[in-house]
C-alpha cells in the first residue's frame, strides 16, 4: 500500500528543530507547518479523531500493539465511501484507488 508522504503539523519547537527537519527529510516525507491553534486545521484533525479512535478501538484487541493495525484501520478510513461526495478520500485527494494486499 502507497502511503501519503505529506506531514502536516503545527508550529511548535519539537516540529521545527533542525532534528525533525532532517527526519523528516530522511524519511522523503514533505513537512507542511500551521499555526499553533489554527482553528480550521485543528477542527479537521478533531473530526478524523472522532472516527478514528473508535475504529481503533474496536479492531485492536491488545490495546498495546495498536500500531500493527494501523495499516488496515488507515486503508479503510481512506477508500471508504464518503457520503457527502459520492467518493473516497483516496479518490479525492490523491486522485487513485487504492488496493489492499
């Protein structure tokens, strides 16, 4: 599965030391930085939160090895049908169908 290599976070100190920068970088991953608090942009990361911890919290039966489901939990949130727009997330921001393995 491809994954997205966009970052995106705020303008705080531990996201914009020299360190993550060259993380980042090294990980060919494009850091995008907002304002501390933008509204907009937290709102957004709110409401995928909303959907996304219960999803977690349903498929991961040890709630320490949540990091092995992340894949199948980030696969579907991204090609399910959006009922809003008619389409998936992966369609409308990355323009592809994405296939699982």
């Amino acid at each position: 599965m491809r994954r997205s290599h966009v970052g995106v976070s705020e303008q705080e100190t531990c996201f914009t030391s020299q360190s993550f920068a060259k993380f980042m970088e090294g990980e060919s991953v494009r850091h995008i930085l907002i304002a501390v608090g933008n509204p907009r942009a937290n709102g957004q990361v709110e409401r995928f939160n909303q959907v996304f911890t219960p999803i977690l919290a349903k498929l991961c039966d040890v709630p320490e090895k949540w990091n092995r489901i992340m894949g199948d939990v980030e696969f579907s949130l991204n090609n399910t049908c959006c009922r809003s727009t008619g389409d998936s997330l992966s369609r409308l921001l990355f323009e592809m169908n994405q296939y699982s393995k």
